[in-house]
C-alpha cells in the first residue's frame, strides 16, 4: 500500500483536529506510537477504473467520515489499526474497493 501514501496523505486538511468525541464515547489504548480506539471501526468505499484509483476513492471515504465524527488528527488510514483492504474487478471493467480500520491518531 506504499503507492497510496501520497493520495491518503492528500486527502486530509492539513489543519489537524481533535474535537474530542473519541475519547468520550470510545475506549482508547497505546498501541506502540499510536493511541487507538479499542474496538470502533470505520469503513470505506470506492469504485475506479483501475485498483488505485478505486483504493483512493475508498481511502478517501473512510478519512472523511473519520473527520467529520472525529476530527482530522484520527483521519489518515494510514495511520489506522487492524486494517484491511479488498478489491475485486466489477463487470463493466471498472474495480470496487472496501476498506476498514480503526481508528488511530
């Protein structure tokens, strides 16, 4: 996932954010550098012509659902714990990605 660093990087306001609700209505817990919520997880979507395309959609749906509810320090997938990814070819060519992970900052 190394090819989608710039686009995840990209697809969140460089103004970071922490409006607090994380903490208030989820569990947190260190995980290495990264304080994570402990079982809250979001998930994305995204459809494309190719599977890069499709993945930036998808890590673009995840990271602003995720700063809109939390604000922009917990949006970067990037970042995100237990994630997983899956692509599959639709039928008219095109490629549809789901993505999921919890949040992390």
């Amino acid at each position: 996932m190394s090819a989608c660093g710039l686009v995840i990087a990209a697809g969140v306001p460089a103004v970071a954010d922490d409006n607090g609700l994380a903490g208030s209505i989820h569990d947190l817990r260190r995980e290495g550098r990264k304080l994570c919520q402990v079982d809250h997880w979001h998930y994305g979507s995204g459809v494309g012509s190719t599977k890069k395309a499709a993945l930036a959609d998808a890590v673009g749906s995840w990271q602003s659902f995720t700063a809109l509810e939390y604000g922009t320090d917990w949006a970067r997938f990037q970042k995100a714990n237990s994630r997983n990814v899956s692509c599959s070819n639709t039928g008219g060519g095109g490629v549809s990605c789901s993505i999921e992970g919890r949040p992390c900052r």
